[in-house]
C-alpha cells in the first residue's frame, strides 16, 4: 500500500470515530493532549532546544572530536556522524531520526551516511526500558540493564548488516570552514533553536493524540476478543501496548519477549514521529521500517535465549 493510501486510510479511521463515537473521540483526544502536554513537553523540549543549539554552533565540532575515537571505528562512520549515535543512546524516539534527518538537511553528512544511521540509531529511550518496562510493566528491576543491553546489542547488530551493504561507501565530512564559515551570534542561535523545537513538539503532539484517540477506541470496544486489542494496541503505541501485554495472564518469559519486541519497533505512533521529522531530508521511511522490523526479530530472538539462560526455561 502507497503511503498516501495509509494516510487516507488514516484520516478516514479518525473521520469515522469521530462522527459515530464523539465521546470516545473526545477522552481519547484529551488523554493524548494530556500526555503531551504533561510529560512529552517537559521531557523532551529542552532536550530538542540543546541538540539543536548543539547542531547550529560550534559545539558540535568539538563534540564530535570527542566522540570520533569511538564511534568511528566501531560503526564506521564519519566523525559528523557520531553526533546521531549520542542522541540516539540518550534519548528516545524520535530523537535520534531528528538527528539524522537535521544533519542531512544542514548538509553535515552525506544522505547515504543518513539512511545508514537512521536504520539503527532510533530507540526507546533509557529512562522508558530501565523504569517504565523494567519496573512497572515487567515489574523486573533486577532485569532492567540486561533488558537495555538486548535493545543496545540488537542495534548494533542492524548496524554491522546494513555496514556491509553500504562497505563501498566511505562517508565524509564538510571541512569546518564549509560548515561554520559564518557563525551566527548566540542569540540567533537559541531563537532559531526553540523554533524548530517547538515545531517539532507540535507535530509529533499531534500524532500523540491520534494514536491516543485509536487506543481510547480499541480499548473501549465492547465485543473485541482481550488478545486482539493486546495485539492491536501493541501496534498503534508503544507504552500503552507494552502496559497491556504485561497485565494479561502471560508467563514471565512470553512478557519480556513481547515486551522487549514491541519496544524495539516502538508502534505506529512512533513510525509517524519517526516519518514527521525526516520529511524533507530525503530519507526514506520504508527504509526505516524495515530495518526496525529486522531488530525486532533480533530482540526476540535475544530475548528468548536470555529467558532461556536466566530464567531457566
């Protein structure tokens, strides 16, 4: 199916809740508001206005230089390049696309070099698999560095299988002079900075609550068998699906699989946020969805031979 067809298809699923279930649509509407507002905003603005203050001064040259001994080598990137692997292990989606996508955009690395760390580089976030899976959902705390280290190993894994279809390609940077032949004042700065932030927030706001509204309705429907909305909500949202894979009557093993499975795709919502910050820049989202489709095979095969090891299966 083309991507204008999923987006139609879509807007017609909302357009129809919205005109035989308005209340439905209305709390799932002010959940996601909710969510957004209350948590996403306080939580990743700020974190959007230092990346991209980062990206638009000479920082990130000297962020860069650091980080270039490590990253380099070992994911066979440029040394620009190394800026999206720090985003992408310190923040979740769809953090670390935005840093692909903006350095494409700013011409900082080459659109190959892009596609290639956009395949592994978007991830839940730290703070999201050791708190909220680990603790809450898996109620596993014991767990929880084992769980973000089968997320870390399985994209690391995608990295080295899409390193060896892009081996001909040695990526490179701008000189600095190309990129900072006139840098602006720290005032212009900070202002174009919260600027795209807060265009960013907007957009990726408003596919929270189109999610939020989808799950409000899967979740009230009466006559849907409990497996099929797990499953249905797993696709759409990754925290909502997660919680409710964790409160059906599973064994343990089957919720880490599952669990862990779901956070390395990140659902729907995430592939629209995902889809809304790389518009633009020439990246393609199939591309992406299946390189995240291909981790989430590998987290579930991890997954299922650290149940196997530790839970002794």
């Amino acid at each position: 199916m083309k991507p204008n067809m999923i987006s139609f298809a879509l807007v017609l699923c909302i357009c129809s809740i919205f005109l035989f279930f308005p209340s439905t649509c209305f709390t799932g509407a002010k959940k996601g508001l909710e969510l957004w507002f209350f948590t996403l905003i306080p939580s990743l603005y700020p974190f959007l206005v230092v990346t991209n203050t980062i990206l638009l001064s000479e920082l990130f040259l000297s962020l860069c230089k650091v980080l270039k001994p490590i990253f380099c080598p070992l994911f066979g990137v440029s040394e620009n390049g190394c800026f999206p692997l720090l985003v992408g292990l310190l923040s979740g989606y769809p953090m670390g696309a935005k840093a692909c996508a903006d350095l494409v955009k700013e011409n900082k690395i080459s659109l190959s070099e892009g596609q290639y760390l956009l395949c592994f580089v978007n991830n839940p976030s730290p703070i999201f698999l050791l708190c909220y899976i680990s603790q809450i959902c898996l109620k596993c705390p014991q767990y929880c560095f084992y769980f973000y280290g089968i997320l870390l190993l399985s994209a690391c894994l995608v990295s080295f299988c899409y390193r060896l279809k892009y081996k001909t390609k040695k990526f490179s940077h701008p000189s600095q002079e190309q990129l900072y032949r006139t840098q602006p004042s720290a005032r212009k700065v900070i202002d174009k900075a919260m600027r795209n932030a807060s265009r960013t927030m907007t957009s990726i706001g408003g596919y929270i609550i189109f999610c939020s509204i989808l799950t409000h309705t899967i979740q009230t429907a009466p006559h849907l068998s409990v497996a099929f909305k797990i499953g249905i909500l797993a696709l759409i949202e990754l925290s909502i699906g997660s919680h409710a894979i964790c409160q059906f009557a599973f064994p343990l093993h089957i919720k880490i699989i599952l669990t862990l499975t779901v956070a390395s795709f990140g659902g729907l919502c995430s592939v629209l946020q995902t889809h809304s910050v790389i518009a633009e820049s020439g990246l393609s989202i199939k591309k992406y969805i299946f390189a995240k489709l291909l981790q989430s095979l590998l987290v579930s095969i991890l997954a299922l031979g650290f149940t196997w090891k530790v839970l002794s299966l």
